[in-house]
C-alpha cells in the first residue's frame, strides 16, 4: 500500500492547496490582468471600482460555480459507479447529462427565452428543476433497458450511448426553433460551458449542493456495505433497493443542477472517482470527498485554460475534458471482460 493511501488526510490536503493556488491564478488572469498585489487589496476591500467589478461580478461567480459543478458530476459519478457496481458508469456516458440538457432547452423554448443569460432570476433558480427532470427521464430508460436479466456493465454502457444519442437528436430538433444567436449560444453551452455566470446561478446551484453532499456522505458506510454483495448486505440490514433508488435519485438530481449551469461537461463523473480509487482506496467515507476535490480542481483547471489559452475565443471546458476523458474511457472499455 503506498503513502497516499495510508494518509488521506494528507491527500485531501493537497488537492486543497492546488484548488487554492488555481483560484488565485484564475483570479489573476484574463482578458484583464490584474497583478498578484491587486487581487489581494480587492479582496480585502482596498481595490478599484474596476478591480472590484473584474473580480467579484465577473471572475468569482464563474470560479465558484467551476468548483461546484466539478465536485458534483465527481459525486454524481461515483455513485453511479457503486450503485451499477460498473467502474464505467458516468452521467455523460450513460445519458443523464442528453437528458438534463433536454429538460433545460425544452423549458427555454416554453418559456420563451432563447438564452440563458436572459433568464429573470425566478427563472434561474427553477431551471435546475427542468434540467433534474430531463436527468431522470434518460436515467429511468437506461437503466429500464439495461437491467432486464441483470444489470449488465457492458449493455448499461451501450443502451446509455443509445439514450445519449437520442436525447441528443431531439435537442437539436429543438434548437433549430431557436432564433441564430440562441441557438448558437446553445450550442456553447451543451459543448460543456461556463459562460454563463452570475451570482444568481452560484445562488440556484448552492442550496442543492449543501443538501445533498452531506447526505451522501453521511451514507457512505451504506455504499461500502453495498460493495460486499447484495446477500450480506441485505444480512446486514441495508434496504437494497430503497438504498440504490436514492443513490440513484441524487446522482441524478445532481448532475441535473450542474448540467444547467455548465452544459454537457463529460467523463468528469469517470476520471475524478478512478483517481480518487488510486489515491486513497476504495472506503467511500475518503474516496467521495477525495473525488469531489479532484472534480473541482478538474474543471477549475480546465475553466481556467479554456479562458486563456486563445486570446481572441474561449474554449468549452467540456472539449478540453473530453480531450483528456475520452482516451481514458476507451483504454478502460478495452480492459473490461
């Protein structure tokens, strides 16, 4: 066993360091370069008007809202991980994420809006709700399909590319009811984008994270109990269904909340528990909140490079995961029996 595994506090350490150093770098840059110096008098009030714009109406919102989709398809992914018992399983991979993006452009289009940026804030803070139904609707057709004769980890992948790829069909039937900008704003978007960002978005999405990380957490010894077969683990009092439905439904719920703020981000939910596994073991009480870190510092660091790497366009942080996502996902498809 090597020393991260034997000290995960010292990981989780780490992984803290890095999202800090991140943040302060992300602060930092852009279109608008503000010196070390700066973002500290700003942050402590001593700033300019501009300074003070530039960091707590711009940078910080997106910062914030990058750490919180990152650690919830981290979370997201790991559960669906334990409950399918599938190393493979992933919102992106398996349609949830087709199916809550279906849910946020079909309530655009009822509502009449052709963006998101033009949203009132009631709006933004029910559209979670539309993303979390469209999220169930995929989650409830993959998992009908792929569990009849057993829940099979090999047709759970392939029956979730099927739903991914219709979801995706019929989201492009309906964008093509969208006037050219909002269809070209949601294309960005589904690519797997932050641009979109306000505080009214960190204040949707923060309330259904602080509920539901905590349960999660608080049943982690449920999910390690559930790893040791559904046998002993009925023998040792877990509901076995009641419990896999509610991973289920948190899984879900959210990976709709992220997809409605930050698009179609994939495999984030796959690489952030695998590294995580590899760092401090398999006890989900050190793997959840180590994957949540690794997840936050995944797409921080991705937000940060999409934003800089090209001075005159931004790109999605979904495709630069998906540069790194992809490959690691096929190299794992082909070890599986």
């Amino acid at each position: 066993m090597n020393s991260s595994m034997k000290n995960p506090k010292l990981t989780m350490l780490g992984l803290l360091v890095l999202i800090v150093s991140t943040i302060l770098l992300s602060l930092n840059l852009g279109s608008i370069h503000l010196a070390p110096l700066e973002v500290v008098q700003t942050l402590f009030g001593g700033g300019t008007a501009k300074n003070e714009l530039v960091l707590f109406d711009l940078r910080l919102p997106r910062i914030l809202l990058a750490l919180f989709i990152g650690a919830g398809l981290a979370i997201a992914g790991t559960l669906l991980q334990a409950v399918s018992e599938n190393d493979l399983a992933e919102p992106g991979i398996i349609g949830i994420n087709a199916g809550a993006g279906f849910g946020v452009v079909v309530y655009l289009l009822f509502s009449h809006s052709s963006t998101l940026e033009t949203l009132s804030l009631l709006k933004i803070l029910s559209i979670p709700l539309a993303a979390i139904l469209g999220g169930m609707l995929a989650a409830t057709i993959t998992y009908s399909f792929a569990s009849r004769n057993g829940l099979s980890p090999i047709r759970l992948i392939l029956i979730g590319i099927a739903v991914n790829a219709g979801f995706n069909a019929i989201i492009i039937y309906c964008e093509m009811k969208l006037d050219s900008y909002g269809l070209t704003s949601m294309v960005v978007w589904l690519s797997g984008s932050i641009w979109v960002s306000n505080w009214s978005y960190v204040w949707s999405t923060l309330p259904w994270l602080l509920v539901l990380i905590p349960i999660v957490l608080f049943r982690a010894k449920t999910l390690d109990i559930m790893k040791l077969g559904d046998h002993t683990s009925i023998g040792l009092g877990v509901t076995l269904q009641r419990e896999r439905k509610l991973f289920l439904l948190i899984a879900v719920i959210l990976t709709g909340v992220c997809v409605s703020i930050g698009g179609g981000i994939a495999f984030v939910g796959l690489i952030a528990p695998h590294l995580a596994r590899r760092l401090v073991g398999v006890n989900h009480h050190k793997l959840i909140p180590t994957a949540l870190l690794l997840g936050a510092l995944l797409v921080l660091v991705a937000d940060t490079l999409g934003k800089n790497l090209m001075d005159a366009n931004e790109i999605p942080v979904g495709l630069l995961i998906a540069v790194i996502g992809a490959p690691y996902f096929i190299y794992l498809l082909m070890k599986a029996k």
